[in-house]
C-alpha cells in the first residue's frame, strides 16, 4: 500500500480481491429465491406467495425422469413434458432406450391417449371419481396433473386450522372436503416442500414431497418431486431433468400427430 497526496492507493490485485470478496459476501447473504417480499407477515402471505408462484407458470417444456416402487427398474421412463395455462398438457413416455411408449394429451378432465404399438386411441375423461378407482383418492384430473409438474396452490386461509412458525420452515393446517391437509413450507414462503392429505380420521392418504428446489424464468421450482400414498404402500418421484420456464409455446406443440389407421378406443375403466 502507498500514499499519494493523503490518499491511500491499493495495488490492482489486492483491490480486485477485495471487489470479489465484497460481492460474494454479499451474494452468499441472499438466498436465491429472495424476490424482494421482506419477511413473513403470518399465514396470509404465505398463502399468498405459494399461489402468486403458482400463477406465474404460463408454460413448462421439460424432460423427466420417472421411478415407481411398483414398476420394475428395467421399465424407468423419460418423460417429455409440455404445460400450458390453465390446464393443457402433453406427455410423451419414452422409454429409457429411446421407443415411445404412449402419448397422452389432457385438458381439464378430457384425455387423449395414443399407444404406438398398438395404434389406439383411447379417448374420454377420466373424472374425480374415476379417477379415485385407480389411485384411491378423490383428486381431479387437473389436481394430479398439477402436483405432478410441481405446480401446486394452498387452500384460502380462511379454511386455515393451524398455523406454526417452526425452525427454518411453516407449518400450517387447513380444513379440505373429507379431512385435512398439512403444508410445510421453507422459511421464504416460496419453496413448498411437503403437503400431506388426511381423512377426518387422521389417516394419511397421500404425501406430496417437493426438493432442489430453484428459480427459473421467475418461477420458483422444485427439482424434484415425490407422490407417496402409504396406504397403498406406493410411491412415485419424478426428477426434472430438464425445464424451460414460460417461454413461448405454439399451438401445433400440442397437436397429437396420429396415423390414418388409428384405431379410435372408449377411454373407460371397469
């Protein structure tokens, strides 16, 4: 250091160390999802900060990686995912060596499935109640479509049970039709991290599970999410492989391309 006309002058090395020092110190202090909010003002706002996030996906391109404890690992999937607002998606399930295994459009509850191997399209809607035929529980299409892309918004806070600020995370409970459903959400009032569904009896019926969580195209997503029904002792994680956050998607990204010789299917369960 040296002293020039009562003024101190570092040397350029030591002055560039001392920037990095300053604005990685800095950096290091703000979490990555700080949007600005300030902090937490009671359960109203954290409501309101989960379904803020919520409505900001317009669309998602992504590529996923699908693994079930009741599907054998040989049989792991990728699946190509397209979301558009307010309830349009297209789902390509490819298998890990590359064949398509099955197509399958939905909007609101109608759904469009094509199995190339066959070449059928099976095609109908699969309500709440259909729906709870297949994974037990009374969850619309739109309802699992959305927990599975990790888009998910909380009850209004007037159905609020319980509300506990508790180490580095929330914890609240809201009445729901039939039960009741536990949140924990981190201490930014932006990542979800676990949503639990209980009937009027306390008896767990599913566990959503949301990790590695980031922010893309002004979204905070998970990387990483986990469906578990323990009843059923059934588990299923998807692991975004790939995402790409409201950028523009066309119309023709979701036209379902089929051979003239499609065979036309009923999409019905017995």
């Amino acid at each position: 250091m040296s002293r020039t006309g009562g003024r101190f002058l570092l040397s350029l090395p030591l002055t560039i160390a001392l920037l990095v020092f300053f604005l990685f110190s800095g950096c290091a202090r703000r979490s990555p999802f700080d949007m600005g909010l300030g902090p937490i003002h009671g359960p109203e706002d954290i409501v309101q900060r989960i379904n803020a996030n919520a409505r900001r996906l317009s669309t998602l391109r992504a590529e996923v990686r699908i693994n079930s404890s009741h599907m054998a690992k040989s049989r792991l999937v990728k699946v190509s995912v397209l979301f558009a607002r307010p309830s349009q998606y297209k789902m390509k399930f490819g298998a890990l060596f590359g064949m398509t295994m099955a197509i399958m459009m939905v909007s609101g509850e109608d759904v469009d499935l094509y199995v190339p191997q066959s070449n059928r399209l099976y095609r109908g809607q699969l309500s709440a109640e259909s729906l709870g035929q297949i994974i037990g529980l009374d969850m619309s299409l739109p309802e699992l479509m959305e927990t599975l892309v990790g888009n998910i918004r909380l009850p209004a806070v007037s159905q609020l049970l319980e509300y506990r600020p508790e180490e580095e995370r929330y914890a609240l409970s809201f009445q729901v039709p039939g039960g009741r459903q536990d949140v924990q959400v981190a201490s930014d009032g932006l990542r979800l991290l676990r949503v639990e569904l209980c009937d009027s009896r306390g008896q767990s019926l599913v566990v959503k599970t949301f990790r590695d969580h980031r922010m893309l195209g002004g979204v905070v997503r998970p990387g990483q999410v986990e469906l578990s029904l323990p009843n059923k002792d059934q588990k299923i994680a998807l692991t975004f492989i790939q995402q790409e956050v409201n950028q523009q998607l066309e119309e023709s990204d979701f036209r379902l391309d089929l051979p003239a010789t499609v065979e036309p299917v009923p999409l019905y369960l017995e």
